[in-house]
C-alpha cells in the first residue's frame, strides 16, 4: 500500500523514501536513548537495518510507513503494520528518533494523523499498539488520542536485566471521533 501525505499543525507525515530517508532511521535505531523501550535489537548493522526496513516498506505489503516531519525535517517514523482488510485492522509503532525532539507534542500529533488516515483514508476499525509498561510518555500519549488498555502480556519485555510487562492498547474508529473534532477545531484557532 502507498502511504499518502497528511499535513497537520505542527507536523506532517509523508512517505518514507530510501533514498533520502534511510541514513537518518539507521541513527535513530541504533541509539539507545530513543530506542530504550522498544523491542528492536541493538545495535544493528547496516545491512540489517536496510534489510528490515525493505522488508516494512515494500509496498507489496499490508504495512504502510510514514515518516514524521517537523519543520521540512525528517523527526520521526509511524506506520500501520499487519493491515487486515477482512478485519479492517493494524498494529502501529511511533518513534521520534530526534530525541532533542522528544516532548513537543509530535509524537502524540504523528498519533492522531496517523489514526485519521487508518480510519479515514482506508477505512480500518481497530488499531493496536502495545507497550512496556515503563515508557511513561508512550503511554501517556495514546492515551491522549483516546486509546484504551485492553490487555497486559505478563513478563513479556526484558528491560535492563529484568522481566517487564507490555500493555496492550486498543483504540476504535468510535473512540477515536472525538478526539479528531477537538483536533480539528483546534487547527481553527
Ligand atoms: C513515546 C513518544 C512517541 C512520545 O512522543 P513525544 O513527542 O516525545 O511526546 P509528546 O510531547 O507527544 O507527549 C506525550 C505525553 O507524554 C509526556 N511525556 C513526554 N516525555 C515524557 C517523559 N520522558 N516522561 C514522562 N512523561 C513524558 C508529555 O508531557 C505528554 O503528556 P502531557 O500532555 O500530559 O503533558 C516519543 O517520546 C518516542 O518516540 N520515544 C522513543 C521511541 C518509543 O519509545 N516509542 C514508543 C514505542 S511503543
């Protein structure tokens, strides 16, 4: 599937391109401040890290990448992953890989046009997204945009030598109306 463009108020997602793209996710993966609380491996090479994300953003495939962008400046990566079309479900992943970017609203603004563009645009139902329960700012923005607890994997992390929990969060098309008319009118003021 082909991501399209989706302007907001202090970011934008739009297509992630190889090309130009590739260079600054490989430093965002393989930094641990900004990858702390994610499952991915560190550090990666190179070549796996271009080989994963052929493989995410093949558009042969049911994910969509999109990079988030702050000022014309690539800050961050989102997509929707395992897109079901009999089901009209995804899973979705945010990371703001600038970590001198972290805490400016982007990540929870990447959330929202994320989720307008899975229920608006290709018309999914549910989005899942699941977290350790430590990552604090993670949590606290899905909740923002209206997502809600729907289950705990126990011990289902390892983080710093011990076993830690995820939450599992879920969020409907319903849940998420409200949200997009508050953000909507807040793009009017
Ligand atoms: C998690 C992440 C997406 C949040 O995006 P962000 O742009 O940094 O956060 P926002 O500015 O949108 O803030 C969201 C909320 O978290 C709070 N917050 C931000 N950083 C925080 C921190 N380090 N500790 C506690 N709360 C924090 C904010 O205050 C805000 O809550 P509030 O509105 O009640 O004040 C981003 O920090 C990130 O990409 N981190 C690294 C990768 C990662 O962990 N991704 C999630 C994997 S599931």
């Amino acid at each position: 599937m082909q991501p399209a463009f989706v302007p907001g108020k202090k970011i934008a997602l739009r297509a992630y391109n190889e090309r130009t793209d590739f260079h600054k996710y490989y430093e965002w993966i393989n930094d641990k401040s900004v990858t702390e609380y994610m499952d991915d491996m560190y550090p990666v090479t190179y070549e796996y890290a271009k080989k994963y994300m052929r493989s995410l953003a093949s558009p042969d495939l049911d994910n969509v990448v999109f990079i988030i962008e702050a000022n014309k400046e690539a800050v961050g990566i989102t997509g929707l992953y395992d897109i079901n079309d009999v089901h009209r479900r995804a899973r979705t992943r945010t990371m703001i890989g600038e970590k001198e970017k972290f805490s400016r609203g982007y990540g929870t603004e990447s959330k929202i046009l994320l989720l307008s563009y899975a229920f608006y645009m290709i018309n999914l139902h549910h989005i899942t997204s699941i977290v350790q329960e430590q990552n604090i700012a993670s949590i606290k923005s899905l909740e923002k945009v209206g997502y809600v607890r729907e289950g705990l994997l126990r011990e289902n992390s390892f983080y710093k030598g011990h076993w830690v929990n995820d939450i599992v969060f879920g969020i409907t098309e319903p849940d998420f109306h409200p949200v997009w008319e508050k953000y909507n009118e807040s793009l009017k003021k």
